[in-house]
C-alpha cells in the first residue's frame, strides 16, 4: 500500500517529540548508545520513505550504521516489556484516556520459511491457508485514537519442538505453541497483573472453540471483556416448568432473532466517517459453562450475550458476549466498536511506519522492531495531535431510555413461553 510521507514541519516536530519519549520510555536501556540506535531507529520509521527496514532506515552506502542498528535490533538482548509498560502508563496518564484493551490480530504474509514464526496455517482473517506469520496487538483505545503498546507472536508447532530451529531463532524455552487467542489472553493477563494500569475492558473476536478458555481466564482475574463471537455458537437453555425440563440449545444468532421485539435503536456515527449509522440492539442474560478439563468447575460465571441489525438486514449479523453488568447496552455495543477505531489508526499510522516491516528472522528482533514501531506510533498520533485529519468522536443518542444491562430479565424466546436463563454450550 502507499506510505504517507509526512511534511517537513511535522516530521521536525515527531522528532522533537521522540527525543522526549526516549528519555520517558527508554529509561530500561543500561547504555547511552543503545538509547542513541533507538532514536536513530524511530526516527527512521517515521521519515523513511518506503518499506522501514534496516537497510532503507541506514541509508545508501551507510553500512557502520546499518550494522549497528542490526546488531541493536536482532542481537542486542534489552527487554522490550519495560518499554511497552511506559509507554502504557504513559498514555494512562496524557489524555488519551482509554476506554478499552482491544486485541487486533495482525497477519504479515512471507514468501520464505526463514523468518520466525512462519509457516503455512489457515488465517480467519483471509479465509484462506497462508505463509504468514501471525501476530497479535493489544491496543489502548478511545474514541479519537488508538495505540498499540503490547505485542503476540504465535509460534507454529515445528518453531517450538525442533532444537534447531528455535535456537537459530534465539526463541525463549518459556515459549509455546499456542493459539493466536490464547497468545492475547496471556498477554492480557500479564498486563493487568504487572503492568500497574486502570483495569479497562477487553474486546476481542474469539472462536468457538477458544471462547471457553477465554472467558474462564479473564474471569479468574476479573478482567471486564467484551467478546465478539460468532452466530453459530451454541447457547443452552434451561425449560421453565415440570413439563419443559430442558436444556435446549440454539445459535445464538436463533437466540437473539428471537428476542427482535425487545430490540432497541441505537443512532451514532462510525470511526472516521462523519455520516450517522442506525443500529438495532438486543441481548439475553447467559451462563457460561466452565471449560470441560476442570475436575471441579467454579460456579458458571453471568454473562450477556447481545446482538446488533444494521440499518437493512433482516437478521442480526454480529454478536457479542460481556461480563460487564452495569452499563447499558449501547455503551456495550461503543466499546464493541473500538475495533474499527484500531482498524483505522492501523492502516493510517502503523501501516506507515512499518508495524509489518521487519525482515529478520530472530524472536528477539521481531519483538524489538514491533515495540520501537509502537512507540513510532504514538509519537506520529501524538505529535499530529492525536489523528490525521479532524474526524468526530464517535457520538451516541439513543431515542430510548437507556437499562443497565445488569437489571435486564429474562425474555421469553416465544412468545408465550415462560422466561428462560441460557448458557453457552
């Protein structure tokens, strides 16, 4: 895709704001020299023009620079983390408030099979089989901008189980094999233990198959989560009556369908558009069924399961599970959305300065490379004033008065039926 090339003034002022933020985020780096590559680096992602790697970010004939920088990237054993977690704090602090932690899945397709991580694995977010790697970004996210400040790097079986493979790799022995699910929930769990940051909800798309231990995780900790699922998911639920002993299961888009009396219209406008959006809303109270490997489940944990009709479809076309009790659903459905914020400063701002750049083939780099063209980000978002063009926070009005989702009742799924409690399946 085109690269946006900032104008002169702009770019002085990023550079500016990037010295700043190398002494506010770089304080972990024991040397002097290392702090220098790393604003050399920054710099670098945000004024390079083209594809941000090493070779194109030193310059043509600068080959002592190239080599320092790849020996600062790939080799240099600094800790990324204490890095990730200022720049986290830090965005606590300014007044890019977040509203939420959004995990957007990042797909960087390969030609070879030398870079970590690569391998050919069938990718949701293509619908295909691809040679790729796949990453995952935590995001801290509102309304006006996004920042990613955490990084995932799913490792295919073989990068794991054969010696030299990740030892030529330099992957840690505490690596696994995971999913890309289960790598962000990890990752969402080590934040919210260490990082020292205000517990935000969690919004995500999880399979079918992960959204057990998904949710049995983030509930262990109390994190808040917001779930986008798929329509197909099974959901039970319990009869009402000696004659009507249940369960019975449905997918929870027949769950939703059929509660669209009880929807309610939600009016607001989508990240980075100025025209007005019409959604329908409706939810159901669920369980969640513990996952099946527990010898001894905790008490299934209450949840919502809620649905949304565009302005045309005749069937609910996305679904959302929450832990989340006391907001109303509209809310719910805002923090649902937040994807779309992230999608967007992705393509306009991490795009550009080379989140999918990097060409080296050690575990090490790739994770050095994604925390400087994080922090690359956020000095473009911040320095430009927190987006790229003048786009209106995402506004909200709702002809209906609005219920705390915690107080909602149990709705009947046909009509004259008494109400039923579900639970996913």
């Amino acid at each position: 895709m085109a690269r946006a090339v900032l104008p002169e003034e702009s770019a002085k002022e990023i550079s500016d704001l990037i010295d700043v933020l190398i002494s506010l985020f770089f304080e972990s780096l024991p040397r002097r020299d290392q702090r220098n590559w790393a604003r050399v680096y920054l710099n670098g992602l945000v004024r390079t023009s083209g594809k941000k790697t090493i070779r194109n970010i030193a310059g043509t004939g600068a080959s002592s620079v190239e080599q320092s920088l790849q020996q600062f990237i790939s080799k240099s054993p600094w800790d990324w983390t204490p890095v990730r977690r200022s720049l986290a704090q830090h965005l606590e602090r300014t007044a890019q408030r977040p509203l939420a932690w959004v995990v957007q899945p990042m797909v960087i397709e390969k030609a070879g099979d030398r870079s970590v991580g690569v391998g050919r694995q069938f990718v949701p977010q293509l619908g295909r089989t691809a040679n790729c790697q796949q990453a995952g970004g935590i995001w801290l996210a509102s309304s006006d901008a996004s920042f990613p400040v955490e990084w995932t790097l799913t490792l295919p079986g073989p990068w794991t189980s054969e010696l030299l493979r990740r030892r030529r790799a330099g992957i840690p022995d505490t690596a696994r094999s995971l999913t890309p699910a289960q790598d962000a929930v990890h990752a969402v769990q080590r934040m919210a233990a260490t990082w020292q940051l205000q517990r935000r909800p969690v919004v995500m798309d999880v399979s079918n198959t992960d959204l057990p231990q998904t949710i049995e995780a983030f509930a262990l900790q109390d994190i808040p989560f917001v779930l986008k699922v798929d329509g197909s998911l099974p959901v039970s639920f319990g009869g009402a009556g000696r004659h009507k002993p249940g369960p019975h299961t449905a997918p929870a888009r027949e769950l939703i369908d059929s509660l669209r009396s009880q929807r309610r219209v939600v009016e607001w406008t989508r990240h980075g558009r100025t025209e007005g959006a019409v959604t329908l809303l409706t939810s159901a109270p669920i369980l969640a069924t513990p996952c099946e490997d527990r010898p001894a489940p905790a008490p299934p944990t209450p949840l919502l399961l809620f649905g949304a009709w565009t302005e045309t479809a005749l069937l609910p076309s996305e679904f959302w599970i929450t832990n989340i009790g006391d907001r109303p659903l509209a809310q719910l459905f805002l923090l649902a959305k937040l994807t779309d914020r992230v999608s967007l400063d992705f393509a306009e701002t991490s795009e550009p300065v080379g989140i999918r750049d990097f060409e080296g083939r050690s575990f090490r780099g790739w994770h050095h490379h994604a925390t400087l063209a994080s922090v690359a980000h956020a000095a473009r978002l911040l320095g430009t004033g927190g987006h790229h063009e003048p786009v209106p926070p995402s506004t909200l009005r709702s002809p209906l008065p609005a219920r705390p989702a915690a107080v909602l009742p149990p709705r009947p799924l046909v009509p004259g039926q008494s109400p039923r409690r579900a639970y996913i399946r």
